[in-house]
C-alpha cells in the first residue's frame, strides 16, 4: 500500500513537473525584431534649451494665495522665442492662461490623432536640502556630463523633448500623415485639474477623440528588475487611483494625571493600527499581468519557469513582490498613515485626535469598495470615517495589442535597440488621468534612463538628466512622431 501511494506521489510529482517545464518551453520572447535607425544629429543647442526652461521657477504650490504667474509666463514666452516654426505652423491654443495646446494637422483627416503630452510645473525644493545640492536647483547648468536642475527628470525634459523633435522635423518640411496635439500642462503635480483637466475638456467639447495618448509615467530601467541585466524600458498601461480618509475621534480629556483607560489617542492608534495589519490582499492586476507576459521570458530559467506557470506559482510571485516597498505597491493597494494630530500640551488629555491614511488603489478596485473596506477594519463606531480631498479611481488599462502601444514599442527598440520593452503599472499620478475620456489608449513613459539612485533625485535633491540621455529623448519623439506615417 505504501509503495503505491509513493508511487502515486511520483508519478504526479512528475506530471506537476512535466507541465512546468512544457509551459515554459512554450514561453516565447515577445521582444519586436526592429532594426535600430541611425542616431539624428542633435544640436547642442537642445541642451541650452532645456537649461534655459529649467532656470525658470514654474514651482506648483497647494496654496492657491502662494501661486505666482510670473515665471509661468515667462516660461510661455520662451517657448515662443525658442520654437518659431511650432508657433506659426502649427495651430496655437493656450487654455486657462498657462496651458498650452498645438495641433499639427495631418493630411487624412479621416484617422484619428494622437496626443503627446508633458508639464512643465515643478514640485518646490524642500529648503532641508538646502546647501546639498551639488548645482543650485534652478541653475541649469550644463557641465561635462549633466544638465542639472529641477525639472530635468520631471517634466521639462518632456516639454522641451517633445518641441525640439517637432521643430526639427518641421524645419525638414515633414508633413504627418495623421494630426498630432501636443499638450503641456502647468499644474500637474497639484493634481492637474487646472491644466490638463481644462485642456481635456476644451477638446471633449469639440468632439475630438485620439487613438493614442503618450503622457509621462515610467522610464528605462537599469538594473531596477531583479534578474534583467539588460535596460528595460517601461510602459505604464494604468495608474493606480488616490484615496486620502481622515479618520476622527472625539471624547471627553481632562488631566493627564488621571487618564482614562482609553483615550482618544488609544482609539484612533488602534483603527490606524488595523489597517495597516489588515491591509487589501495582495494580487496580479492586469498590468503587471502584461509586464510578466513581456519580461518573462527573457528571465533565467528559474524565474522563467515561475513566471510561465503564474496560474499555479502566482503565490510565490506575489510573495516575492511583497519583500520591497517597490514591488509591493505593484500588487496591492497600499496603505500608508500620513498624518496623526492630537494634543497641544504634556499634561493635558485631548479631548479630538484626528489621522490621514492614504491609500493608491490598484486597476479593478474601487473608491467605494475600499471606504467598505476601511469602515469595516476599523469596525468601531468612536472612529468617524471620511474622504478627505480629491478622490480618484484607478485609470482605465490600455491594449498592449493596439497600434499605439504597437507604434511606441517599435520606436524604442529603434532608438534603445539593447533595451527590453515590457508593459507595466505605474503607482503615482500624471496628468495622463484627465486624457482616459476623449482617448481609446492611454500611456505613461517618459524617454529618460534611471537607476535606484537616479529615482531618488525625482521630488528630492540633484535632479538631473545626462546630456545624451536628453538627445535621445528628443531621438525618441522625433522618430515616433515619424513612425505615425505608415
């Protein structure tokens, strides 16, 4: 009898392993086999260019009193200056003061447009960097190697990028074949409801519908993805959705000599406490669904394996995302406490405590879904729950199948020929949210080469870009714009 239950036992340990190694055998590259173009020639004047944007402060504040519309409109001017052929050739709209719309016409009106979009605000320099910057933040200066300066990575490295391949290719007389916008938002790291949100009505209005939407969201990995060596450049198909909740608590203080067996902090400590425990589960969402579907088989073989048989080794996959703050957010929807207030002094009870917790939602959850999740962790009626600010669901996913996603993979293996090209999701906000409505496919990368150290100059100190990294983000527009013609 044991020796058949062992025999039974092998015999299916067998089967179990024929099917892993056939579903990996089955698992082909689906890297496009695109020859590379010969680099264009690209004036070092485009570097002067974008240094010239990032000397002005176009800094977003939350604070609508702080807003200080001097070198946003400084900013436009240069624009005007520096691109003439974009400014009288192509159609010129500026929306809400400082948002700014071109459209070249295209000579078959009958296909639909494609939108390329950027911004050009900047988050304000957190003052305790001060005296650590390596060149002043609005300096843009240009050394050997860099072009510093806030804004290099995010965002005016899109605006300039964009402008300098379209006036490129209009002083050669270059016609495309289907219209092109380009759209530059003025308010996206405040939530963009003043610039691309106004920009994207002004164009639902006139009916106006794009087959494609190429907005800033991820970049060129370089040694980000465990067991890639190669570069891989990231397409984010969907962004995660935003939801601030601002949990109170209101009860009797006194003195702190005779405190009472739970105070306002001990409550709301507990409902924070419970969700950060009971978190939302963790899962494969359809966009990292895509990524492992292009990324998996150029892993070794191990990963290979894993990844080819997700529907049986999807738990170890998850489990392996979960280990880093990065690959977690990936698979989950996050939960992150950011602000707690309570008290004002050592000997005092509060009778208020309040807290924020913040969480990103991940595609094919809900806003409503998740308040019924937080109302029932928490499960204490002492705990007022609310939304706190602007809340927003996660974005639509885009086809990896489409000839926008199609257009876009083959002009980075032209431009990044020793770069993989994988779909993915991105965890932060972009302008690219306002755009899901008027357009079939909405993505989110931005042509800039980043490592570990490189992502924390994003928001933080040092931001900079490489001058040729710059060059070729303008290579990668210019070609892409060429590769709209047929």
């Amino acid at each position: 009898m044991i020796k058949r239950i062992l025999l039974g036992l092998g015999g299916g340990l067998a089967f179990l392993l024929l099917v892993l190694f056939a579903n990996t055998l089955k698992l082909h590259s689906k890297q496009l086999e695109i020859a590379a173009v010969k680099p264009v020639i690209i004036p070092d004047s485009a570097l002067e260019h974008l240094s010239a944007a990032i000397k002005i402060p176009t800094i977003s504040t939350d604070d609508s009193t702080r807003f200080n519309p001097a070198p946003f409109t400084t900013f436009l001017e240069l624009l005007e200056r520096t691109y003439p052929l974009c400014n009288t050739l192509l159609t010129k709209t500026i929306i809400n003061h400082y948002g700014l719309l071109y459209q070249w016409p295209g000579q078959d009106t009958s296909l639909k447009p494609i939108l390329l979009t950027a911004h050009y605000d900047v988050v304000p320099v957190d003052t305790s960097y001060d005296g650590r910057w390596t060149e002043p933040p609005f300096s843009g200066k240009i050394d050997g190697q860099f072009i510093w300066g806030r804004g290099t990575m995010d965002d005016k490295l899109g605006v300039i990028g964009i402008l300098e391949a379209a006036e490129g290719l209009l002083k050669n007389g270059f016609v495309p074949e289907r219209t092109i916008y380009l759209a530059f938002g003025y308010d996206e790291e405040i939530n963009g409801l003043q610039g691309a949100a106004r920009i994207a009505a002004y164009l639902g209005e006139r009916n106006i519908r794009f087959d494609y939407v190429l907005d800033e969201g991820l970049l060129i990995a370089r040694g980000l993805v465990p067991g890639i060596t190669k570069d891989v450049a990231l397409v984010g198909l969907s962004e995660k959705g935003f939801l601030s909740v601002k949990l109170s608590v209101i009860k009797e203080g006194g003195h702190a000599s005779m405190p009472q067996s739970e105070t306002v902090i001990d409550i709301l400590a507990n409902a924070v406490l419970n969700l950060r425990r009971h978190r939302p589960e963790a899962r494969i969402s359809e966009p990292v669904e895509r990524f492992l579907e292009f990324i998996g088989p150029e892993m070794p073989f191990f990963q290979k394996l894993v990844f080819a048989n997700k529907g049986l080794l999807g738990r170890l996959i998850l489990k392996a995302y979960e280990q880093s703050p990065a690959g977690n957010s990936l698979v989950r929807t996050t939960t992150a406490p950011t602000v707690f207030s309570a008290g004002s002094k050592a000997n005092v009870l509060p009778g208020t405590a309040s807290a924020i917790v913040n969480f990103r939602i991940l595609p094919g959850e809900t806003i409503e879904g998740l308040l019924d999740h937080v109302k029932k962790t928490i499960d204490d009626p002492r705990v007022t729950v609310e939304v706190s600010g602007a809340a927003v669901e996660p974005s639509p996913v885009s086809s990896t199948d489409s000839k926008g996603f199609i257009t876009i993979e083959k002009t980075l293996r032209q431009i990044y020929p020793k770069a993989l090209v994988a779909a993915s999701l991105v965890t932060a906000g972009t302008d690219s949210r306002h755009y899901t409505s008027i357009a079939d496919d909405v993505y989110r990368f931005s042509p800039q080469t980043a490592t570990a150290e490189d992502l924390l100059r994003i928001h933080g100190r040092n931001e900079r870009i490489a001058k040729e990294d710059f060059k070729n983000c303008i290579r990668f527009y210019r070609q892409l714009i060429v590769n709209t013609n047929p």
